[in-house]
C-alpha cells in the first residue's frame, strides 16, 4: 500500500510540477523570479549550490535547478518505461497467445526462436541497435518530413528497442495461460458453434490471461526504466538538452573529483530512481500475491 501511494505521489508530482512553473509565473515579480530560477534549462551562475531554500535539491554544473532537472527527468524516465511496457506487451501477448493456440509444429518453432533471443544479452543487443540503426532512422525521418520526430529520434528507439527485447518473458507467460485455456468448455462451446481462432482468441482465451499479464507488465516497467537509466549513464540513452535519471546520474558521476564530491547531483537522482523501481516492483509483487488463486487457496 505505502508502494502505491509512494508511485501516485510521484506521478503527481512529475505531472503538477511544470503546470506550478506557469502559475508561479502569472502571479507578479516573486512568483515570475520563482519560476525562472526552477527552469530545467535556465543557466545560471550559482554552479554546484548546495542544497538550500531556493534550490532544494542543489544545481548543477551549469547552475541549472536540480529539483526541476530530477521532475523532468522522471517524465522521460517513466515515459520510456511505460511506452516500452506496452510495446512489450503488444507483442509478447499476440506471440505467446497465437503460439500456444495453434500447438503442434507451429507453437515449436515460435518458441524456439524465443529461447534463441533468450541466449542473447538484451542490454548488448539494444546498443548494439542504437549505435547501427539511429542514424539510418534519424535520416529515414528526415527524409520523410518529420523533423520534429528526427530530433526525437533516440526516444523512439528506446521505445522500440527496449520494448522490443522485453517481451520474451511476457510471450512464455501468455502461452502457458493459453494452453490452459484453450481446452476450457467454454472455449470448445465457442469452437462447436463455428468461432474461427481470432474470435476465440480475442473474446474468450485473451480476455482470460489480463490478470496475469497486468500483474508482469507492472514488473516489466521498472526493468526497461533500469534498461534505460543504464544505458543513459553510458551516454547511449537520452541526450541533451533531454535528461533522465540516468543521464542525470552520468553528470553527476562526471563531477567526482579527489578535492570535492557533489553529493547532491547523484544522491537525489539516484535515490528516486532506487524508490521508483523498489515500489514499482513491491506494486507488482503485491497484484501477483493477491492474484494467484493457488497462493491464497
């Protein structure tokens, strides 16, 4: 429970933070310089402030306010996580589902190519796609006259590359639940009064599976916001003048001297990123808990 509301307080937070900007900004001379000392890219000559009352979590090496730089950062860092989730989700479900319906021959050589993308690191692979692909991609929009989706070309293939490598597990999950399902009365009643296999699939075997796939898709969210915080901290994630949790933590690591430690620049983004993916996945172990029918039998 204290998970849940730990992850509500976040997202309200990271939601009401840059609408408090544009208010504190219409309300005369104090609310207008409030909002310009918290803008994320505003810089500043106060470099490497210590925590205080008007920058709460410190600034950074160009004086830029880190309470605002860690609020923004969560809304890429959880925006990734999120939309990777679902991607993940798309095909791991579509894939477990048709794989453990149609059985046989069909449903071996599904899931052995499954087990062959299990033998890979996921990590190396999706830098292995950012550093070979982007550029192709970045052009390729370009090319076909979506600048604005050029410049956002290395968060659409975190979605794509993280959501792509995470669906493995989610695909095993379906077809076990599916091949479960798919001799239940129900379904042969369906099956006897003429339903093809995407009817059934769609209204009867799929429908069926939601429970659990909720339940993995809330574990599968903290895993690509790891995913991505890692490969930010490497300089393959987000780019400036974007930033996440990891990208963040990287220039805080930067910063690490003999003469003098900035404990600020890691501490707060760090530890955000640390309580984020420890309720994220009590919040996922707890819906599984309550869920599983064997457990609380």
């Amino acid at each position: 429970m204290a998970s849940a509301w730990l992850l509500v307080v976040l997202v309200v937070i990271v939601l009401a933070w840059p609408i408090a900007l544009k208010l504190a900004a219409a309300l005369g001379p104090n609310g207008q310089a409030f909002a310009e000392a918290h803008q994320s890219e505003r810089l500043s000559d106060a470099q490497f402030q210590r925590p205080n009352l008007q920058h709460w979590f410190g600034t950074d090496v160009h004086g830029r306010d880190l309470l605002s730089r860690v609020v923004f950062g969560a809304q890429v860092s959880l925006l990734v996580g999120v939309v990777g989730a679902v991607v993940s989700l798309v095909i791991g479900v579509i894939w477990g589902a048709v794989a453990g319906y149609a059985g046989g021959r069909v449903d071996a050589a599904m899931m052995r190519f499954v087990d062959i993308l299990y033998s890979l690191p996921s990590i190396i692979f999706v830098i292995v796609l950012i550093t070979t692909l982007e550029g192709a991609f970045k052009n390729w929009l370009a090319s076909a006259g979506s600048p604005v989706l050029a410049k956002l070309a290395r968060l659409l293939f975190l979605f794509i590359g993280l959501g792509s490598v995470s669906w493995l597990t989610m695909a095993r999950i379906v077809r076990g639940q599916v091949l479960s399902l798919r001799q239940r009365p129900f379904v042969e009643a369906s099956r006897a009064l003429g339903a093809g296999p995407l009817h059934i699939l769609a209204r009867h075997i799929i429908p069926n599976t939601l429970g659990v796939v909720i339940v993995y898709l809330t574990l599968t969210v903290p895993a690509i916001i790891l995913y991505e915080s890692f490969l930010s901290y490497l300089g393959l994630g987000i780019q400036p003048p974007m930033a996440s949790w990891g990208s963040l933590i990287a220039e805080g690591a930067e910063q690490i001297n003999p003469i003098r430690i900035y404990w600020w620049l890691i501490i707060f983004p760090g530890g955000l990123l640390v309580l984020t993916l420890l309720a994220l996945n009590f919040v996922g172990d707890g819906l599984r808990d309550a869920w599983d029918v064997r457990g609380t039998s």
